[in-house]
C-alpha cells in the first residue's frame, strides 16, 4: 500500500513539476506588450536567458519535488533512468505520460494567460482575472518549493541548498509576474497540496 501511495504521489509530482517547468520557460514570449517589448526578449533570449529561466526553475523544483518523484520532470531524463536500472519500464512509462500531460499543461497555461503570443502583443489586454491566476501560480511555486526544501522529514544533501532553491524561486516568480499584478491566492493552495499529497514521499531515483 505504501509502495502504491508513493507511486501517484511520484506522478503528481512529475505532473506539477513539468507544468512549472514549461509554464515559466515560456510565458515570457506569450505576453509582450509592445513590439519593442517582443524585440528585447528575443534579444535577452540569444544571451541564453532562455536557457537561464529554464534553468532556475529545474534546480527550485529539483530541490521541492526531488524526494517525491527524483525529479525527472523530461521523459529524456526518465528513458536514462530506465537504461540505468535506476527506474523499471512500468513507472518509466507512468513517468513519461505525467510529465506530457505537464507541459501540455504548461503550455495551455501560458497561452491561456499570456494571450495570441508573439504574434500579436497582448500583455495589455490581460485583465484582472489572468493576472490572478498567474499570481497564483508563481506565488504556488514559491511556497511549494519553500515547503519542500524546508520539510523535516527530509535527510537528503539537497535539503542544505534550501534557502538558495526558495531564493531562486523568488527570481523565478519575478522574472515570471512582473509583467502582471495580482494577489498571492496560490499560496494557500500550494501548502494545501503539499500536505495531502507530496509530504512524506521518495520515488524516482533521482534527487
């Protein structure tokens, strides 16, 4: 039964972790307000900080989701895992479909909140209701990472690069919302979630 337990707690972690990982990858082009907002993203996205903002958020869901899930969050990162012997075909294959259904999620979000995209700036024509969503979910990352990295039931290396994963965090959801206004309603969500369903957890292989 525990083994059953841990296993949907490692999808829905897989789940959550891709979702955040595409959503703040890639709402930064949904959403310019001008043309010339759009040029300068494109011009920071040759200076890698693309590369960067994926980056940051991986090491803070790394940190939150890895002894939930191993924090594959990339069905590349799981097919490696499987060649490893570190996961069987069974939970590699759960593995990869949670983590498709993530980034389809990600992505929904993104350009359900940021608008027609790159094509047609829209960032001034997203009204109250997209603005607390997105609000929601950087605010739900900062806190879901804060709870993860800070749980004392944690015993692994990476609980000591706690305080730098909620800093990332933080950058993370200010790289993300500044574009956007809105309450922390995520917050409150983030911790409930956390508590039901990622608290006392390690599956993966990974982190």
């Amino acid at each position: 039964m525990e083994a059953l337990t841990n296993s949907w707690r490692a999808l829905v972690a897989e789940v959550t972790g891709s979702t955040f990982l595409v959503f703040c990858g890639s709402i930064m082009f949904s959403s310019p307000d001008t043309l010339d907002e759009l040029k300068h993203r494109m011009f920071l996205a040759s200076l890698g900080d693309v590369g960067l903002r994926f980056g940051m958020t991986l090491a803070t869901l790394a940190v939150a989701l890895g002894p939930v899930s191993g924090a594959h969050f990339n069905p590349v990162v799981s097919m490696s895992a499987l060649i490893n012997g570190r996961i069987e075909w069974q939970p590699c294959l759960l593995y990869v479909a949670a983590q498709l259904l993530g980034s389809l999620m990600g992505a929904a979000m993104a350009w359900g909140l940021g608008g027609s995209g790159v094509t047609l700036p829209s960032g001034m024509h997203n009204g109250s209701i997209k603005a607390l969503c997105i609000e929601m979910l950087i605010t739900g990352l900062l806190v879901l990472v804060f709870l993860g990295a800070s749980d004392p039931e944690r015993g692994d290396a990476l609980k000591d690069l706690g305080g730098v994963a909620v800093g990332l965090a933080l950058a993370v959801g200010h790289w993300v919302g500044v574009y956007f206004v809105g309450p922390p309603v995520g917050a409150a969500i983030s911790a409930v979630v956390y508590k039901f369903v990622f608290s006392g957890a390690k599956e993966g292989g990974g982190f």
